[in-house]
C-alpha cells in the first residue's frame, strides 16, 4: 500500500473571527456590520474573580463528613 505526503501550508488563526475572515470574508463584513466590539478591561475579569472569591469564603461549609 502506497501512501502519499500531503503538504499543507499551516496559518495560525487566534479567533474564531479570524478563521471566518480568511475563509468568508463577506460573512465576516455582515457580522461586524451587524455587531459592535466588545471590549473588557482586565479589571472587569479581577473584580469578578474577586466577588466569587469572597463569596466562597462567606459561604458555610455543607455538613458531610466531618462527622455532623
């Protein structure tokens, strides 16, 4: 059985968005039309983390084995 080699040329693609730009480039102008950036500050994620982080730390600990 032969086998053959397939060469491919490998781009890397960070996002989702840029994987439908390279491939659809006329989808991609709809849906950016149609949409507005996000942006969020690295603050917004640390708050975030922070608020359940508190809140694990306030919440009792459920009775289980600890033998109550």
């Amino acid at each position: 059985m032969k086998f053959k080699h397939i060469t491919r040329t490998v781009r890397p693609l960070a996002t989702l968005g840029e994987l439908i730009a390279d491939k659809h480039p006329e989808l991609y102008q709809a849906i950016t039309y149609h949409t507005a950036p996000i942006t969020l500050a690295a603050s917004d994620y640390e708050d975030a983390e922070r608020e359940d982080l508190r809140r694990l730390m306030e919440t009792p600990p459920r009775p289980g084995r600890d033998g109550e």
